[in-house]
C-alpha cells in the first residue's frame, strides 16, 4: 500500500483545513515547489494536488502553481478540485498530470467522468467521494448533497469507474482515526481500488488500512505536523 502526501492549495499558499472548513486553515508555506521536493527527497512514488478554490468555485483557480508543480514533479501527480468536465480533464492530461479526480462532477455531471473515462480509460480517472455522516457533499464540501456515499459508489461504478478516493470529513485534518468501519463496509461491497483520506495520523493506522484491503491513503496533516515519517511510513508499507 502507497501513502501518498496531499498538497492542498488555497490563495496560493499550502494549507491543511480542518473538517473541510475553509474558515479553519493551517498554512504550511507559499513555496509549493519546496513543499513537493520535501516529499519527493522522501521517496513519495505519487502526489496528490487538490485545488481547494476551484474545488469550492467550480474552476482552476491556482492553474499557474499546478502548472510548475507539473513540470517539476518527476513522480506521477494526480490533481483534483475544480475539474468539472471533460474538458478540464483533457487540459490537465495535456499539461502532463497522470490522473485526474473527479468529485462534484459525480453527483452533478456524470456523463462528463463517462466522457473521459471512454477517451482516456478507467486507469487514469478517479472519483473522490467526500463524505459526511454517509451523506455526499459537493463544492468544496460545503453543500450536502442528496445521495449517499453507498448509491454513488454504485452509480459511480455503473459507468466504469474502478478508483476511488473515499474522505470521512468528520475525520480530515483531525489527527484522530481513519473510520475503519465504513471502509471495512465499503470494500465489503465493492470490489475497487479504494484510497482513503481523512484521520490518518500514525504509521499504526497505516498499518490497519493496509491490512483491511485499502489500496493508498492520502496523509495532509499527520506528515506536514511531524505526526508521520513519509520515508519510514514508506518502508514499514512494503
């Protein structure tokens, strides 16, 4: 299993929010290109970019930054927040990113994922599926939505999505645990490859996701805090 370090940009700048509140920011530098080295020097085999204003206004809002991050990084870059429509997605592949996250998207626009999925294939496309109390939140994870985490797993798998990035925003930013029990449920009833965000703070709750089946799992706080050793995580993961 991967442990893969999250960069999330707000105003230009690497932040941590805390439950997805964008009120509650830590700043963790302005240099991003620094911040992706750091991770890279540490044996990082992947980096996960979120956008966090385009994820809340619909847009790459911080487009200049993704594109130096891409040709610095020689690590592949999965980049979400912001990527609505097939049209994001082929910009960002033609800018070189390896994979694209889909999240808004799969509640509001689904045919734009089917769309890049037909074009570019399942491996290059992933859904993340941000969750609070079962139910998905869209935008930025400011507006609740109607469905539920388990339908839109099955929606989402019905048009030929095989990777998921699966968030409890109860637990992200937290440094408290991974929700063991609905990622237990979630790959009892479906058979993807699931990444998962939210709570990870110890090398021992790495440990558990890996033997609960987990493919990856995305750590923001736990190793921008110290909490976690990316290049130790690296080696007890093996």
């Amino acid at each position: 299993m991967d442990i893969i370090p999250a960069i999330d940009i707000k105003d230009g700048k690497c932040v941590r929010l805390f439950q997805g509140n964008y009120s509650k920011e830590k700043v963790f530098g302005d240099d991003l290109i620094e911040i992706a080295s750091k991770w890279i020097d540490m044996g990082a085999k992947r980096l996960h970019i979120v956008d966090l204003d385009g994820a809340k206004d619909g847009s790459q809002k911080n487009i200049s930054i993704l594109k130096k991050l891409i040709k610095f990084s020689n690590i592949p870059i999965q980049i979400g927040g912001g990527v609505r429509k097939f049209s994001d997605a082929k910009y960002l592949f033609e800018l070189g990113v390896d994979k694209i996250i889909f999240g808004t998207s799969a509640v509001k626009n689904p045919d734009e994922i089917k769309s890049t999925i037909e074009k570019y294939s399942s491996k290059f496309v992933i859904v993340g599926i941000d969750a609070k109390n079962g139910m998905v939140q869209t935008n930025g994870w400011l507006i609740e939505s109607q469905i539920s985490s388990n339908i839109l797993f099955k929606k989402m798998i019905g048009i030929g999505v095989e990777q998921f990035i699966y968030t409890d925003i109860t637990r992200d930013g937290t440094l408290s645990e991974p929700n063991y029990e609905q990622i237990i449920e979630i790959l009892e009833n479906f058979k993807v490859k699931l990444t998962v965000a939210g709570g990870v703070a110890t090398i021992e709750h790495l440990m558990k996701l890996k033997s609960i089946g987990a493919y990856s799992a995305i750590s923001g706080m736990a190793l921008y805090e110290g909490k976690i050793n990316l290049r130790e995580a690296i080696k007890k993961l093996l």
